[in-house]
C-alpha cells in the first residue's frame, strides 16, 4: 500500500475545499482527478481501494471545509444557536432566529438518516471514475435545467423584496435570514432531501440544494446561503463519526498529511464560501452547469477510450 505524499495531500485539500463548496462535486473531483492524471495520483488516491488512506485523508479534509463554513457564518451560527436555546427553553417558535435554527435542524434529517444508511454503499459501489464521470454529466444537466425552469417561470419568488418596515437598520444578512425564515418545514425537508443525491458521487450537495433553493422560490444568493448553512453540521457530522479511525491504525503513517491536506482545505474552503456568497448576488448556475456536462463527459470519453 502507497502512503499519501505531502504534494498529494495539500493537492487535494485544495481540491476538496473548492469543489465542496462550488455546485460541481468534491467526491465526484476526489475520485476523477487522480484516475485522469494518473501513475501515482491514481495508485494512492482510490477512494474505493482496498485499505486506501484516501477516504480517511477526506475525513479530514471534509472536517476542515466545515470549520471554514463555521467561520465564515459565525455571526449566522450565534443567531441560530441563540435561536434554539431560546425556541428550546420556551417552546414556541416565534423569532427569525428560532424558525432558522428550527429549519436547519429539519433540513438535516433527510441526509442524516440516508448518510448512516447508504454512505458506505454508496461510495464502494459507485465511488470509481466512470460512475462519477457520468453523475457530474448529471449534475450539469441538473443545474442547466434549474436555470431554464426559472426563466420559464417555474417556482415561487420570495427574494428581492425591498427592507420592510423596521428592517433598514438590519445588516445584509440578517435580512437574507429573514427571506430564508419564510420557509415553511415542509419546503426546508424537502431542500434537505435533495441532499440525499449528493451521496452519488458526481453529484454536488450545493448544486442539488441550491437548485432546490430556487424551486422553493429563493433567490441564487438565498437559496446558496441556506445550503452552505445546511451542509455544515452534515459535513462535521459525518467527519466526526470518523475521526477515530485516523486516530487509530488507520491513520498510523499519514497523520502529517492529513495535517497539511486539511489546512489548504480551511483556507480554500474559506475563499470559495466568500466568493460564492457575493457570486451568487447576481450570478447565476449556469457557468457550472456547463463546465460540469463538459469535464463529465470529456472525463467519460477519456476514461473510456484512452
């Protein structure tokens, strides 16, 4: 068994924390990458290989991607957690702050009951390149007809309305909260779901949400907002089921790496959650959606016929 370099590991630590957070797929980029570049890339990051370190260097990587969500909306987290104490210890729900934490804490169910289900099912049987070169055609397909259905009108608009009374003293994402509150907790469970897909790898858990987002009738931004929020406890969740198996023989050997690989995913986690929060103010899925039909089917033509 190859051990993990220092290159490798902060190579994908960047990889991840970009991916992670991007609509395209860090899994489904986690699996093709290595198998396109190849030699010793492809030998020592096969997610599904037998006793691979890759999947416990991702663990840690997905831990430090969430940290980076944590940081970046800690004013949000403080709201929500202030919000749950309160909802919690006088049982009612009222406040924009209450009905946001009460919407994250539904939204998580789906996914959290699925991931301890199917994770480990998933990813052996699906979590090989051509599967994954296929899923990420998918995922662009998804985002592509996201964008055409709401140009044709389809969903809800509930975003883009001007401060109401009482809200031109509040901050630009306190006001994005609020839009987000109007949701009702059937529509949080049902954008919760959607993250379901993302265990397919190839899938991208902010693609399918956001998109679910906006169905809803959330703007890109909002829509955007509530998945990165909704994704963080799934991520940590997740990462910290399983970081006693680096602790443990598992990890004997790349524990430096793991290291290493994790601060490049904090940091590049951190600037693609800062840049996609003022992208999506304006901007819209498209650009993924095409890049994702493209490198799938280009990685698939590859692996196919090379």
């Amino acid at each position: 068994m190859s051990l993990l370099t220092y290159p490798e590991a902060i190579g994908v630590g960047l990889l991840q924390g970009v991916t992670e957070l991007f609509p395209v797929s860090s899994l489904g980029h986690s699996i093709l990458v290595p198998a396109l570049l190849g030699g010793h890339w492809k030998q020592d990051l096969d997610v599904a290989g037998e006793n691979s370190p890759y999947l416990n260097v991702l663990i840690g990587l997905h831990l430090a991607t969430a940290f980076a969500l944590i940081v970046y909306f800690r004013r949000d987290w403080v709201r929500v957690a202030r919000g749950f104490y309160t909802s919690a210890r006088e049982r009612r729900i009222e406040t924009v702050e209450q009905k946001l934490a009460w919407l994250l804490v539904v939204g998580t169910v789906p996914v959290g009951i699925a991931g301890l289900a199917l994770d480990h099912v998933f990813r052996t049987a699906l979590g090989k390149p051509v599967p994954a070169a296929i899923f990420l055609t998918l995922n662009g397909l998804v985002l592509y007809g996201t964008e055409r259905l709401r140009r044709g009108g389809t969903g809800r608009r509930r975003a883009g309305a001007a401060p109401g009374p009482g809200e031109e003293q509040l901050s630009h994402e306190e006001l994005s909260d609020r839009r987000i509150a109007r949701l009702g907790f059937g529509e949080a469970l049902r954008i919760g779901a959607a993250e379901i897909l993302a265990l397919f790898p190839g899938i991208s858990r902010s693609g399918v949400t956001i998109s679910a987002g906006i169905f809803r009738g959330l703007s890109h931004e909002d829509a955007a907002r509530f998945s990165f929020m909704l994704a963080t406890p799934v991520i940590a969740a997740a990462a910290l089921l399983k970081v006693p198996a680096l602790l443990g023989p598992a990890g004997d050997g790349i524990r430096g790496q793991v290291l290493a690989g994790s601060v490049a995913a904090f940091f590049a986690g951190y600037v693609a959650v800062r840049f996609l929060t003022k992208y999506f103010e304006t901007k819209t899925l498209t650009p993924f959606a095409i890049y994702c039909t493209v490198a799938g089917l280009g990685s698939l033509a590859y692996l196919t016929f090379v």
